[in-house]
C-alpha cells in the first residue's frame, strides 16, 4: 500500500493505526537502517495527518505514537521509581596490569587453570569476552512489556531513579514499539540499558545557536544531555537531537532470549535498537588487550564521547557464577583511558576574579588539540601551585614560568589544567610568574590566605580581593545571584548581563538595579540579541523573583560560606534578614560553642534568661565570623535596604520558631531519615524539604546511623538493609500520623 492511500473505510481508528505503522517503519528505514523510504516532505506531511487525526479523536491517544517525536505537552514533575534489578556501578581500572589482573580473578572464580590453555577442556570452558565503548553520557534502564515502551527510568542511585519517558519517546532511532511476531520474538518484559548522549556535532550546533540567540553555552555534552532529560517540556529534548546505543539487559521474562551478551546485543539490533559498531569479541587476555589499544586510536574520531573500554564475561551463566560484590559486578571491567596529554608552551598568566573576590591564575598557551577540542586555557587552581608543580625529572618540583613548555591533559576529558613542568627545556629567558599584590581588576588591597603563605608561597591556598565594590566581584555575583539555585530569573544569564551592563544608561550594578529594569523595557528591547518578546519574559522572571524568601537571597548573594543548605539553615533559624543582622555574632557559631557561650554570658551577667535558645546555622567557629562580618558591612547592609525598596521579599519561608512544634516537639527534629520508594501523597523533593523544615537532615542511603527509613510502595533494597540493620521503617501511613497532612 502507498503510504499516502487511505485504507478503504473512513475509520479513523483504522487510519491512525496505519499512519502510525507507515511511520514507525519509516523511522526504522533512516534511524536505523539508513535506508529511507520515503521523502522527508511526505514523512512531515503523514506525521502532520496524524496529530491532526490524534487531535480530533483523543480517545485514541498512544504515547508511543510517533507524534511524540516531537515532545508533547509537559509533564508537571518527576516520578522517583525503583529499578527491578539495580544498575551497579562498574569497577574501573586505569591500566593493563590491572586488566590482566582482573582477568585471572574471573578465570580463579570459574576455577579454570591458565596453565592448561591448550587443552581441549581449558577450550570448552574458558570464558568468552565482550569488549564496548564506554560511553560517555547518561545510563537509562528501558523497560518494555508486550513489546510497548512503558518506562524509562535514569540510573540515579542504582536502585531507584527518575522516570524520564517523555523525554526517551522523542529519541528517533529508539524504537517505541516491537514487532511482537517478527523474529526474534519479544518477551513479555524486555528491560534494555544503555546510554543516552548528545554527538559531539549537534553539541557544537547547539551551541552556535544559543551564542546567536544571545543565551549561556553549555559546558559540555554529558551535562547538557543530562539536563536535556531533566527538562519537564519534552519538547526540549526533541530539539536536542538525542541518541542512544544499548549496552546491556536489565529484567528479562524469556531466559531462551539470549544466553549472552553478544546475542544479546544481535536480538537487540534484530528488533532496531542502536547497538555499537565498535564491540569486539575476545577470548583471551591477549585478544582483549589488543581490542583495548585499537579502540584507543578509533574512539578519537568518533562523533561522541568516550572514556574507556567495558570488558564482561558473554556467558550469562559464566556471569551469574562470578556473582557481584555490594558494590559492582565481578564479571565485568571498565578500562578506562588515562586522560589525553599534550605539549605546548605557556604564553601568560591571567588573573580572573570571582563572586567572593577569589583571584585565580589562568594559563594563556600556545593552541594544542587534545580530545578532539583546541584548548588555549587552562587552569593553575591557585598561587602555591603555580610555585609549586611536578615536573619531567622524577621526584623534583619547581615553579611555573612563562615561557615554559608545558604538559596539558583535560580533568574528566572536560576541564584542561597544567599537570607538569617540562623543566628540562626551561629556556633562560623565562620568567617568573609574580602573584598580583593588588587586585587586578580594580586595584584593591589583596588578602592571602593562610597567613603563613607569606613566609612561604607554596602554601598559598587563596588570593583575596576584599573591595567589595570590585567590578568583577560584582560581576560574578550578579551572574550567580540570578542562576537557578538562588534567585532563578530566567533570560538573564551571563551574556545577557553583559549585554546590559556594558550600556551606560542602563544601571546594573547591584542586586536591587535587577528589579528596577522594568524601567528600561524600551531601552532593553533595543540591545543586541534581545527583543520585545525575550524582555517580556525577562521582566516576568524578575517579578516572580521577588517572593523567593530569604533563603533564596541569602544563598545568591555570595556570601563565603553561604550556599543553599546554610543560607536555608540561617531562614530556619532567623525569621527576617532585619532578625538575622540583629543577632549577636555568638548566635550564629555552631550549636556546641553557642551552648558554651551562654555558659559564659551567664556568668557575666548572672541571668540565663536573656540567653536566647541555641540554634543550628550550618556556620563553623571560623567562618561564623567571616559571615557576621559581612552582614554587618556597610556594603551588605546597603544591598539588603536596596532589595527590600525593590520589593524583594527579606522574609523567611522556613523559619521555625524555638520550641514550636516544628522545631523541638517535630517527631523528626535531629533524626536521619532516607526516603525509598512510591509515595501517593507527596513527592520526594516536596516531603525532603518538609523534613528538613521540622529539623531532619535527609539522606541518600540506609547507614547503622539512619533514624528513620520512610518507605513507599516498591520499597526495595533500602528497605532490607534497614530491616537488617535494626532502622526503624515508617510506612505512608504513619508518615501522616506523625506529621499530619504532607
């Protein structure tokens, strides 16, 4: 039949399910073949006819249709749900001995004696290898029944993780729906895991977009993809370009599937997943060994990123033999590539200001290529170890100078920094980098931390400019104040903040010039790369900015030691900003010297009852003092008046009153509680923020030190391991008998 026939009757029903067919087998021909059957204007006008039909008759709404491609309407919030089988982590190893070594504990555990490799038995029973990429993006675990795509859940912890369905459906070489009758037939439940990543190219595509639309780039692919399937608006990551290559196999119904992982991986790519191009078989050391040096030199010139070789036992007998240890898998092995290196000469040493006046060395070199990106920075992290790095002579050190030729590798393949000193071609004219006595930006005075650096600079761990009027500090703090943990404006990001402040009649000099661009929309919408409708957006995050709360102000700021967790501990604490800046420096140490303070205020002044009630701020002895010092600066107490004459609100939405019944009598203040499974009244992120309210301090993972596990419906591994070691377990319903409504 023509793919632009209608069946005979005017079913619409009939004519849904054909669309739907004629398209699924066409994304299979170019996604999965690359050999399409049919032009991309006939496709886009079928898949047009069928969210017109899908529109008309939502009874027949399916989420596999291929309507969803393109994203659907967005989802109101994440689902946490368990995994059927835990995706383990993997050992790693970062050598061949190592990999050698691996190998002859798989060989010991199986009880086969290398000694005897020629022998027809040691032939028989020896282990078959599977040798893939590792790559480098995001682990889903796809979970298919009767052949549908029914959910797709990330990694997470390894037992449980976010169901990110919407997102997976719109990846178009991910087949959606199986062929229940083809060859191989599917089972029942059919589980396949694998990895989700963003190519190399469309990053870079993506990038050049949001530079020509005036947004922040993104760092790199891994995080974007990431983020990408985080986004509640499928459509996001339609436009993203997604792939996927499977890798491995979580629940399985039919064990006659397939007996091991290569076959496996060929039922697989049979029923139209991406499986790699690059998996090699292997069946000695030496083979896998060989596979591992080859993939080394090809995976440079792939489109995605790559950090190693996965080796694993074929044999899912041989595997469930070897067992798995508490943490990972015995029978598998990630080899993983030390980070690529290269020489080049260091031209200069800039100097780059931060938020908190921090004043941090940057390498300018000689252009270099190392995994596949041209670095021409990278970073000294600070001073004392600018004075202070490993050199090409075995045990000796020496300072960095310009002039020097260098050694480059990139941290975790993303962020390059100087690892060595080629001290034995230091010519003699190099100089010696000298730290800035001032700040280089605004000329202010410079504080060097710790004090003993002075009398030697090896041990400089930071360099401080303490102006608090710096242009870079205020810079910086402007762009971390409207990021998306503090204030979360959206559309004003770095560039767009350059943009504004490089425009004299547009003030934006401080936190409180934010909430005042409203008054300079003409003037805005004239400015490179923003627009009437990218300013319209823009002053509609500034208003909902405004009723963040305290915590939220505090935490962008960019306080020392002031991050999310202690600016939400200092909201419980202090009911305003004006109750915070009217506390005495001895309320906010930490609880043990506040306890001791009172002791001491006691006896000076003979009454306990002027002592207010200890409370837990998150501040340490030492950086208790570095925040009361600034809360009670010139320049805070200015910025906080500003903020509140722009409307922004300085009151606390977490304040707990001492004694009350959330802080003291809370049935949780002090426990350490982990949360598990499928919750029917609330969310995780809402009852982790309820806890937290009431004094309890969340967790990740069941310890002997966990007060309370909270387990939902699916509970599972977390759930036995605290049976096991004594926790107590409240289900959903005592959850509400002791906190009421959540």
């Amino acid at each position: 039949m023509s793919p632009t026939r209608k069946t005979t009757n005017d079913d619409p029903a009939a004519r849904i399910a054909e669309l739907r067919a004629i398209l699924h087998q066409a994304n299979a021909a170019y996604y999965q073949d690359a050999a399409p059957t049919i032009a991309d204007s006939e496709y886009d006008a079928l898949l047009a006819e069928l969210a017109k039909l899908e529109d008309q008759h939502p009874e027949h709404d399916d989420p596999n249709s291929p309507t969803k491609r393109v994203g659907g309407e967005p989802i109101e919030g994440f689902e946490t749900k368990p995994h059927a089988l835990p995706m383990l982590s993997i050992d790693n190893t970062y050598n061949e001995d190592e990999l050698a070594e691996w190998h002859a504990r798989v060989l010991k555990a199986l009880k086969i004696d290398p000694d005897d490799a020629a022998s027809d038995l040691f032939r028989a029973e020896a282990p078959a290898f599977v040798c893939d990429p590792k790559i480098d993006g995001v682990a889903i675990s796809l979970r298919y029944e009767q052949g549908t795509l029914v959910q797709a859940l990330t990694r997470g912890n390894g037992e449980e993780g976010d169901e990110v369905s919407h997102a997976v459906r719109t990846i178009r070489a991910l087949p959606l729906q199986l062929d229940a009758g083809g060859v191989p037939s599917v089972p029942e439940v059919l589980e396949v895991r694998g990895e989700v990543f963003i190519p190399n190219s469309v990053f870079a595509a993506i990038n050049a977009q949001r530079e020509a639309d005036g947004d922040e780039l993104f760092m790199n692919p891994r995080n974007t993809c990431a983020g990408t399937l985080k986004q509640l608006d499928p459509k996001v990551a339609a436009s993203r370009d997604l792939r996927f290559i499977a890798h491995g196999r979580g629940v399985v119904s039919d064990a006659s599937f397939a007996t091991g992982h290569g076959e496996f991986a060929e039922r697989l790519a049979d029923l139209g997943f991406p499986t790699s191009p690059h998996s090699t078989r292997a069946g000695s050391l030496d083979e896998i060994l060989a596979a591992v040096r080859h993939f080394a030199e090809a995976r440079l010139t792939l489109d995605y990123a790559t950090d190693g070789m996965v080796v694993r036992v074929d044999s899912f007998d041989q595997q469930a033999q070897l067992g798995t240890t508490s943490k990972s898998p015995r029978w598998i092995i990630a080899y993983k590539y030390p980070a690529e290196r290269q020489r080049t000469v260091l031209d200069a040493v800039d100097w780059q200001v931060g938020k908190t006046g921090k004043i941090t060395p940057r390498a300018v070199m000689q252009p270099v290529l190392i995994a596949g990106t041209t670095v021409r920075h990278a970073t000294l992290h600070n001073f004392g170890r600018v004075r202070d790095l490993p050199t090409d002579r075995v045990g000796e050190r020496a300072d960095l100078r310009v002039g020097d030729t260098v050694i480059v590798e990139k941290a975790g393949e993303i962020i390059p920094q100087v690892v060595q000193v080629v001290i034995g071609e230091r010519a003699g004219n190099a100089e010696p980098i000298v730290a800035p006595g001032e700040c280089p930006v605004c000329g202010g005075p410079v504080e060097v931390e710790p004090e003993e650096a002075a009398d030697d600079p090896t041990l400089e761990t930071a360099r401080r400019c303490i102006n608090p009027e710096c242009p870079a500090q205020v810079r910086e703090k402007l762009v971390w104040f409207v990021g998306r943990k503090q204030m979360d404006i959206d559309g004003l990001g770095e560039q767009t903040i350059d943009v504004i402040r490089v425009t004299e009649d547009i003030p934006l000099r401080q936190f409180a010039d934010i909430f005042a661009l409203g008054e300079h929309k003409e003037r805005l919408t004239e400015l490179d790369r923003m627009g009437e409708k990218k300013v319209e957006n823009l002053l509609v995050g500034i208003e909902s900015a405004k009723s963040r709360g305290m915590a939220r102000v505090l935490a962008g700021m960019g306080i020392r030691h002031v991050g999310a967790t202690t600016a939400r501990q200092l909201a419980r604490a202090f009911p305003s900003i004006d109750a915070l800046l009217a506390a005495e420096r001895w309320q906010l140490m930490p609880m043990a010297v506040n306890r001791m303070s009172q002791v001491r205020r006691t006896e000076l002044t003979g009454s306990a009852e002027l002592i207010a009630d200890a409370v837990e701020t998150g501040l340490g002895e030492g950086t208790a003092d570095v925040v009361y010092a600034y809360l009670h600066s010139d320049a805070a107490r200015q910025a906080f008046a500003d903020l509140a004459a722009a409307g922004v609100d300085l009151t606390s939405q977490d304040y707990v009153k001492p004694g009350a019944p959330g802080e003291a009598r809370s049935p949780v203040s002090g426990k350490k509680i982990v949360i598990t499974g499928t919750l029917e009244t609330t969310d995780r992120t809402a009852l982790t923020e309820r806890l937290e309210s009431l004094g309890a301090k969340v967790s990740g993972s069941v310890s002997k030190n966990t007060d309370v596990l909270i387990a939902g419906a699916k509970a599972g591994s977390k759930l036995a391991k605290a049976e096991a070691l004594g926790v107590e377990v409240w289900d959903e319903a005592r959850l509400i008998a002791e906190l009421g409504d959540v």
